[in-house]
C-alpha cells in the first residue's frame, strides 16, 4: 500500500520474520477439528466467507474457557451470536497489556498509532497516541502514520468538539518534544488546517489560542511559539494571498 525502496523492504521482511518467530514462540496451538465437528453446510458457509483460518478460529473460540481475538466486526459478530464466543479486539489487548505493565505507556501509544496508521477505524486514541505518530512519521504530516491522523482531523463525520480537545493536549506535548520550532509550526498548521474543514471548528480554536497560557502553564517558550505560529495560520487563512515564510 506504501511505496518502499529495496532497503526498506529487505528490513520490513526482516522484522516480519523476527515478530513472527515471537508470536510462535509465545503461542499455544489448538486442533482445529472443531471445525470438523460442524455440519458440512454450515463448515462450507463458515469457510467461504471467513476462510479456512477464520472458520476455525471461530469453532476453537466456542469453547467458553476460550477469547476470539479478532479486528474483524463481521467475524466477531457471526461468532458471538453463531456460537457463543467471547471476543476482544487488538487495541483491547495492548490497553490490558499496558495496564498490568507488561508493555510500557509508550508503546501502547506507538501500537496504537500504528493501528491509525493501517486504518483501523474504530481505534480510539488520544493526545498522547497522536504525538506517537508523529514521532513514528519523523515528524511530518505527509508521512505514514501521521497522514492517516490528519485525514481523521479532516473528517467532517468526526467529533469536532472531541478532536479539538485531543489537538489541545496535543500541542502541549508537542511544544516540549525536542524538535525544531519550524517542524512543530508545520504539525500544528497541517491539523488546524485539517480541523478547520468543519464549519464551527474556528470558534473553539480561537477560544484556545486566548487559553493558550492557560494550556502551556510554566512552558512559555512553547505559548510564544505556538501563539505565533497559529495567528500566522489564522492570517493567512482570512487572507490567503499573504503568504508567510
């Protein structure tokens, strides 16, 4: 789905190997004649539409001892109602994972933006996921995962009261990450630009900028530079010939 150069593709293969030796590693295996046990109409139905791997997922995930882990809502929903199964999906796993402290609140935000990043639409995140993709994307808009965020913030379906909440905790992170003024004006202009597509979204972002050093508290370097780059931003926008360095 991304264009890679050959390099990159060699160490993408590399570290699907690595993380596939770690799942085997850390798996147990279960039969699949569950699945044998069906009635050959309702085992060819399960098998076309979910293949043969999905269809017995589904038939192991029966047993009540057991959890369907699966992203898919069609295959959660045939299997919950079908056959009594239990299920959670990826972004649940990495959250109970995060909070018995078996990974690290980073790289439950890292993972989570990753989910962002392939388009995992009912991955919720906050301020602090939306840095990790930015992080993750070497700071640029343009680039995957952050792209895929900036796309969510242009979404006129999207909840424009939440999304300007999460730009606020945001932006106070972002002013105290150790970046370039010039990169983190960039960030802010891509998403107030994305927001700014919705139609009432100006009237809380303006409301935010006479809060700013209410939001930045003691970082008055990171007020100061985000005030300015956002009334640059503002300018330009209700005159969009002015164009600014």
């Amino acid at each position: 789905m991304y264009p890679r150069i050959a390099q990159e593709e060699e160490q993408q293969r590399l570290d699907d190997e690595e993380f596939v030796k770690f799942v085997e590693s850390h798996t147990e295996y279960r039969s699949g004649v569950a699945l044998a046990a069906l009635q050959p109409e309702r085992r060819e139905l399960l098998e076309k539409v979910f293949g043969q791997y999905g269809a017995e997922s589904i038939a192991i995930a029966a047993d009540p001892d057991l959890v369907l882990w699966t992203d898919d809502l069609i295959q959660a929903q045939f299997s919950a109602t079908e056959f009594g199964a239990r299920r959670v999906w990826t972004q649940i796993v990495l959250g109970g994972l995060a909070e018995t402290g078996l990974i690290s609140s980073d790289e439950y935000a890292e993972a989570s933006a990753r989910l962002i990043g392939m388009d995992y639409v009912a991955t919720i995140f906050d301020g602090s996921v939306l840095l990790a993709g930015f992080r993750l994307a070497g700071w640029s808009a343009e680039q995957y995962p952050a792209k895929q965020f900036v796309k969510i913030f242009a979404d006129p379906l999207a909840g424009r009261l939440q999304l300007v909440q999460i730009f606020v905790s945001f932006v106070e992170s972002l002013y105290r990450a150790a970046i370039l003024p010039a990169s983190r004006c960039a960030i802010v202009r891509a998403l107030l630009d994305a927001l700014a597509t919705h139609p009432q979204a100006l009237v809380p972002l303006k409301s935010l900028r006479e809060m700013s050093p209410r939001v930045f508290g003691l970082n008055a370097v990171g007020q100061q530079q985000f005030d300015t780059c956002f009334d640059r931003w503002l300018e330009q926008k209700d005159n969009p010939l002015i164009l600014h360095d």
